[in-house]
C-alpha cells in the first residue's frame, strides 16, 4: 500500500481482518506471541473503535448537509 490513503471502509476491512488474526494467535500462539499479539490487539481496537467514531460522525454531517441543503433549496 505503500503511501496511498485508503478509505474509512478499506481500513475497516483491514483491521477487521487484523483483529481476527491476532485473536487465533492469542488461542494458539506460545506465551511470547500471545503477549505482543495481545498488545497489538489492544491498539488496534482503540484505533478500530476511532474509526468507528469517525464514520458515524461522518455520516451524521453528511445527513446534516443534506437538510440545511434542501432548506436551501425550498
């Protein structure tokens, strides 16, 4: 992916597969990789969880936009 902005939804998908993967490392992994994927997993919800926010903020503005549009227009 190099320097290329992906999108909310990109991002999303990515963690989500992220979150999955660590989450079979935690159930099979050995003491080591359970605690870094463990530490991982911890940051990534935190960011997945901003995500989240940001889009429903989004959302929320865009629907906004579009009733102070169509008081505009009427």
């Amino acid at each position: 992916m190099k320097n290329e902005k992906i999108s909310l939804d990109e991002a999303q998908l990515v963690m989500s597969k992220a979150i999955r993967r660590l989450e079979t490392i935690i159930d099979e992994g050995d003491d080591a990789k359970m605690m870094n994927a463990g530490n991982c997993l911890s940051g990534l919800i935190s960011r997945y969880s901003k995500l989240i926010e940001t889009r429903e903020l989004e959302k929320r503005l865009q629907a906004l936009e579009e009733r102070q549009n169509l008081k505009i227009v009427n």
